[in-house]
C-alpha cells in the first residue's frame, strides 16, 4: 500500500515556504497515486467504442517469442497514442510516464505493471515495414467508416479535402530535402480530411515533393473504401492550386467523383472574365468613387499596383492616433468591395476537352482580386459553388491542430518509415480528441482546449483489493462537459 507520511529517507522531496499568512507551508511527495491527467480514460472509453487502436495494432507483424512479451503490440500502441494525445509528443517522454497510474490503466496494463521503456518502444517503432503502414493508412478509411455507421447514417455525399503542409527537419533523417517553396530542409506531409475534420490519409513524404505527388495513389484508396462501404455514393473533393493537374481531373472524371479545384489565372482565363471584372470597377465607382484605369485583360498595370500599395503603406504610417491604427485603417478599407461571380468553358492545352470554370471577383479600392476554379459540375449557380470551395481552407486549421498541439511534425527517427509511423501515432491521437470533443459539445473547440478541459484533471487513484477507485478534482470546472462526453454514446 502506498504510504501516506515521508520517512526519514525520504526528507530530501519536502519543501516549505512561508508567506505571511500566520502558518507556515509544507509540501512533499508523498500524497500517493496521483496523476494529472485524470480525463485519460475518455481517450479509453472512445478508443473502445471505435476499436481503433485494436484495428491498428493488426496492421503490425510480431515476430518476439511469445513466452517472452511483457508488452503486446496494441499495449505499446495504445501507449503511444494515449500518450500523444495528452500532449507528450516526445517517445522520450515514455521513460517518465511508465509508472503514471492514469496512463497505466488506460493502455490495460493495470497498477502493477510498468509501461514500455523508450528503448522498447523506439525498437518497436523502427521495426516498421512498408506493408504495416499501407494497412494503418487504409484502417483511417475503415475507422471513418465505422464511426458512420455506429450512428447509423449513411452520407449522401462526402466532401473531401485534401493539402498539405510542411515538416522541417533539423537532422539528417531518410528523405529529407530541400524545398524551394519554403527555402528549408523537411518533409511534405499529405493530408486528406473529409467536410467535419475526419482525417482519411495522413502520408509522410519527400522534402522534394510537390503538392501533387502521391495524391492520386491515395485518392484512389480513400474513394474505392468508401465505394465499397456505400455504393453510389457522392463523393466532391476540393483542392488549392497546387492540385490543379490534368491528371487529378481526369481521376475524378473516371471515378465519378466531383472535384472543385483552384486553378491559378492566365491572360486566356483573364480575357473570358474582364467583361465581369469591368462590370465590378462600375460598380465599385458609383459607391466608393473613381479607381484606376484598367488594362489590358481587365488588370491593372504593375507600375499602378506598386503606387497604390505604397500610398496605401504611407497613409497607415503617417496616421495619427485620431485616425486609427494600421491595423483598423486597413480592415476599414478593406471592407468594403464588390463581389461578382462569372463562368465559362474553357479548354488548355493538354486537356482532352474542355471543362467548367467558376471566377470570382472581389474589387476594390486596389483594383480587381480574380480567383478561378475548375469543376466538373453542371447544375449549381457559380456563387454557391465558390462557397462549397472555399469550406476546404477549414482542413488548414485541422492541420494546425496536429503541428502546433499535437506536435505531428516531431519526426526525428533517422529512418523514414519510423517518421512515417509516428505521424500515422499522431492522426489516430487526434481522431480520440475528435471524437471526445464532439461527444463533449466541443466540436468547434482546438486539440489543445479539449486536452485541458477533458484529459488534463488531477485525480488520485486508490486500489483495494475489489476496486480501483478514481478521486477526481472536486473542483473542476469542466465537470459537466466530462461527464456528457463520458455519458455519450
């Protein structure tokens, strides 16, 4: 049993400090088991109703001696990925959490039995193959569908995003390269969420990568998993610029899949929308007076750009604080504009034939902003189109939320498939926390707030000899989102 009182030996974990206050403080570590992060069994208790990281675990090959494991593969992978999403990242952290009794139960090893060391675990994560990660991709398709049809809805149509980001590297692991675009050595993840944040592929690549490479190898997966889960169903994916290639159209084309995709403007695409951009300016005109001249295909010189910008600068610089800030003079300005919408057909070179574009114009006191997207729907009005593409930039804060909270991008192993497998660790930590914070109501809430809310709870931890008993913080102030998220099924 666990004492309560330090003895002699342990003098050394006591601290006092006096504040004034008529009595003294004294502290020790002796106050038995307890943890911090008392939420972690929501991540238990949400893992068990998906069955993810029990479908996960069948992706990896064991080939240790039976007789001799201590810790099983979905131990050490439920280890990894519980502890990921309490916010230690770092395989490191293992060495220190092993005895922590909150991460002891919730991966099913019970108080007695310590978690895996960092050394076993970092054996066990470079011990990965090709074959495992193609399977763990695949089980992110698989979870998702499952956790459609544990709430027993069949989607009429699924929306998928598709980006990605940038993993800079600070050594010299497998495959990483330069990239001009971001001037840095690193990696290019490739990510794909569906319209709710759902992640469907988390792929790790080469520095070297472009926007493109990979992407029609994993839509095809993702669309044939959801084909043979829900047939006839549609699916409409939505992509930047980068995407914009004949191949990725002709993909969607051959699949049934729609697509709303950014292409980036040229003078054949400016000439078919200037008729829209001049009727923009004479709107603009009549309200917020005369602008600049336009030129040739509807745009404005590079010369009159430059001059506008730099008056624009001078004014915000020179303003004084009656005038407002730069920060208030320049959303002032930018707040008022002309939006106008046009379409037309339009064929490049290299397409087999010609296609749907949707331009936009925004005009404003700086001249005319064009944006254009290829689609391959007939029906729609060109405005309500551009608003079902412009939902994809939502999959660039759910990408925010695995770099900066869940530390996705700590891919240090010197082996690729090792930084592969870690950020496979990470997209399964956030799909719990997905989960947890929808069950929560939290489902407009960042990873961070739903780990400080729900996981992050003091709490000691009794065992008797029928029991294990909990004691949460009695004052907690997220006690009724706990308990709706524990409560939900």
């Amino acid at each position: 049993m666990t004492q309560c009182k330090s003895t002699g030996s342990e003098k050394q974990g006591e601290f006092t400090l006096d504040l004034g206050i008529q009595k003294p403080i004294e502290g020790s570590f002796d106050g038995g088991r307890i943890s911090s992060d008392g939420g972690l069994l929501l991540l238990r208790k949400a893992d068990e109703e998906l069955g993810l990281t029990d479908m996960g675990a069948l992706c990896f090959s064991d080939d240790r001696r039976p007789d001799l494991v201590v810790h099983t593969v979905v131990n050490m992978f439920r280890q990894r990925v519980y502890a990921a999403a309490a916010g230690y990242e770092d395989c490191n952290d293992a060495g220190r959490l092993r005895r922590d009794p909150m991460h002891c139960l919730a991966s099913g090893h019970g108080l007695k039995i310590a978690l895996a060391s960092q050394p076993t675990l970092s054996r066990w994560e470079n011990s990965v193959d090709e074959v495992t990660l193609k399977l763990l991709q695949k089980s992110l398709v698989l979870a998702y569908i499952r956790h459609m049809r544990r709430r027993n809805k069949r989607p009429k149509r699924i929306h998928l995003s598709i980006d990605t980001t940038v993993d800079e590297a600070h050594g010299n692991q497998q495959r990483v390269m330069f990239n001009g675009f971001y001037g840095l050595y690193c990696y290019t993840p490739l990510f794909v969420f569906t319209d709710d944040g759902f992640p469907l592929a988390a792929l790790l690549r080469a520095g070297n990568a472009g926007p493109f490479e990979g992407a029609i190898r994993t839509l095809k997966e993702i669309v044939k998993e959801l084909r043979l889960a829900w047939p006839g169903v549609r699916i409409l994916l939505t992509a930047d610029a980068g995407f914009a290639t004949p191949e990725l159209y002709s993909l969607c084309e051959e699949h049934s899949v729609d697509y709303l995709i950014c292409i980036k403007g040229n003078d054949a695409l400016d000439n078919q929308s200037a008729e829209c951009v001049q009727k923009a300016k004479e709107l603009y005109d009549e309200v917020g007076g005369p602008t600049e001249a336009l030129y040739h295909y509807g745009r404005l010189t590079t010369k009159e750009k430059e001059r506008i910008a730099r008056q624009r600068r001078e004014h915000m610089r020179f303003a004084s604080k009656d005038e407002g800030r730069m920060q208030e003079l320049q959303e002032s300005e930018e707040k008022f504009y002309v939006r106008k919408f046009c379409e037309f057909s339009y064929q490049a070179r290299g397409w087999p034939h010609q296609r749907r574009i949707i331009g936009r114009v925004d005009y404003s006191m700086v001249g005319p902003d064009v944006r254009y997207v290829v689609t391959n729907l007939s029906g729609g009005r060109p405005f309500k189109l551009y608003q079902m593409y412009c939902k994809r930039a939502q999959c660039e804060n759910w990408i925010k939320d695995l770099k900066n909270y869940l530390k996705c991008d700590r891919t240090s192993c010197q082996e690729f498939d090792a930084n592969q497998l870690r950020l496979l660790i990470y997209t399964y930590s956030y799909i719990l926390l997905w989960i947890i914070g929808r069950k929560a109501g939290l489902q407009h809430a960042t990873v961070v707030t739903i780990q400080l809310h729900l996981l992050k709870i003091g709490v000691l931890v009794k065992e008797t000899a029928r029991r294990i008993v909990l004691k949460m913080a009695s004052n907690h102030p997220w006690q009724d989102e706990f308990l709706l998220a524990w409560n939900s099924s």
